[in-house]
C-alpha cells in the first residue's frame, strides 16, 4: 500500500519558465538511468526479495523515496513550461508546434502532456521497463543499484551546469546530495550482506568447482596498449579469496573459426555451396572458369 502526501520532498520552484530546460530535465525522469528506472527497480527489488525484514525494508523505503523525486522533477517541468508553447515561443512564430521547436521545446510536452512532463528521456524516447535490473538476487541486484545511482548522478551534475535558475538549482542540489547517500547506502548494505554470510549468492560458491578452473584466474590482455598489465589486479589473489589473477599478454584463441552452419534453404541466405547440406560438404564449391554476367542470368532463369 502506498499513501500520497500533496507536499514535495523538497521545492521544486524555477524562477522563470524554461523550456529547452524542461526538455534537459526529462533525461533525469524517463532516461535509462533516470528516477523513473530507480523507483521502477527499487520497487520490483523489493517485491522480488524473499528475506523480510532489514534489506526488504531498505530497499521498499528508497523506492518510495524515488517515486517522490519523479514527482519533484515532473512538477518541475511542468512548472519550467509554464506559458508554453501558446505564450512564451509564439513570440517567435505564430504556429505553436513549430514555435515549440524553435524554442527548443519538446513538442510532446505540448502535443501529448498538454503542457506537462512525459514518461520520455531527453530526446523523446520513451521509457522501457528493460531499463531496470531486478534479478532476486540482492548482491547482484544491490552493485548494480550502486551503479545506476552513479549514473544518475553523473548526469545531474551536468544537467547542474546547464542552468543559471537559482531554484532549479536548489532542487538539483538536493538531488545530488540523495543520490550521494543512495550510493554509500547501498555500498553500506553490501558489506553487511557480506558480513551476514550472504556474499556468496551474487556467483553461488557451488559452481566453483563445476566451472573450467583453469580460465578462472587469467586475465587476457587483447588491446594494443599494455599498461593494463601494470595494474594491481594483474597479479594478486582475488577479491573473491578463491582465485589467483594473472595477465596473459595476447594469448592465442582456443576456439576454431567462427562460420556459421549452411542456411535453411528456405531462408534464402546466400551461400557459396549447395544449401541445406552439412558444412562439410557444402562449405566449398570447386572453383571454375570464370562466367561472364550473362551466363550468370541464364543459369538463373534455366
């Protein structure tokens, strides 16, 4: 159950409308890495978490913090198009839509929102729910929020440096500052996962001993430069207390060629053998006198 309360979390006041900002600012509620992704992951994290209690909590209480920062930065937008497009952009030219686009707006925000936020990024590309990482597992699930918080960050920041509002910069402060404790909090939760015993479950221990051994230590070097193997995890023990790291440097493949097995004939792939025989067979045609053009054709038609 969730309950609505009709105060922000926190102001989310322009000082003056803004609508190529309002398009900027949908990158932070419908972008991959967006509130609308963490409030979307948070909460099928915690509907997907089979332990209650400490961690079950934590992660259904930030998710319904973010569904309140969707609503801060939607009420932002809204407010950053206030007189748009019919006002603010017809001073430019007297058709809307196309005012809208010289003013940098996004014309969905008036086409579709009637002057209001969109589920969309910054370029109108709508939000996907494959955005979101939700697997059941919570130290997988908790590094990847980790992650998805830095992003998010990172792209505030910027956004940050895109405007002089005093009052979006306040909201934007204020985001910033959550998506820094986001970020330790889950750091913090993944220690004490660690410190429950329950570290083991992101790549279950069981299937150590089922997993090729011999690949499990070697880091393979196949990039020109080769200052990666200068790095402390080119040679030390593993993070994980069960594995030695080591660098190969240009190691040769272990795998044959990679050609694909002749095509279904029905599929009409082109094919330089007989289709739908074994590439033993089929993978070769014996080379023959060159054919002009012409014959080409008629060997199609006869």
């Amino acid at each position: 159950m969730f309950r609505h309360d009709k105060r922000l979390q926190f102001e989310a006041k322009p000082e003056k409308p803004d609508p190529l900002f309002a398009m900027k600012l949908q990158e932070l509620i419908g972008g991959a890495f967006g509130e609308m992704t963490v409030t979307m992951q948070y909460l099928f994290q915690g509907w997907n978490c089979r332990m209650e209690g400490k961690y079950k909590d934590l992660i259904m209480d930030v998710a319904t913090e973010e569904i309140g920062h969707v609503e801060m930065l939607a009420t932002m937008v809204a407010r950053l198009l206030e007189g748009a497009p019919s006002e603010t952009t017809a001073e430019a030219v007297r058709d809307p839509v196309v005012a809208a686009v010289v003013g940098g707006m996004n014309p969905q925000q008036a086409i579709v929102s009637g002057g209001g936020p969109v589920p969309a990024d910054s370029a109108g590309t709508p939000w996907n729910g494959k955005y979101i990482v939700a697997s059941g597992n919570l130290l997988a699930d908790f590094y990847a929020n980790v992650a998805a918080e830095a992003q998010g960050r990172l792209q505030t920041a910027r956004l940050y440096n895109m405007t002089d509002d005093p009052g979006v910069k306040e909201m934007l402060k204020f985001n910033l500052a959550r998506d820094t404790v986001h970020q330790n909090m889950w750091l913090a939760a993944i220690e004490e996962l660690k410190e429950d015993g329950l570290e083991g479950t992101v790549a279950p221990t069981a299937l150590f001993d089922e997993e090729n051994q011999t690949h499990a230590n070697t880091i393979w070097g196949l990039s020109e430069g080769s200052t990666a193997a200068q790095g402390r995890w080119a040679q030390r023990p593993a993070p994980d207390g069960q594995h030695e790291l080591r660098y190969l440097d240009n190691p040769d493949p272990l795998g044959g060629p990679a050609s694909a097995p002749p095509p279904d004939p029905k599929l009409y792939g082109t094919f330089a053998g007989v289709p739908g025989e074994g590439s033993a067979k089929g993978a070769q045609r014996a080379p023959g006198p060159r054919e002009s053009l012409t014959d080409k054709v008629k060997d199609v038609f006869e």
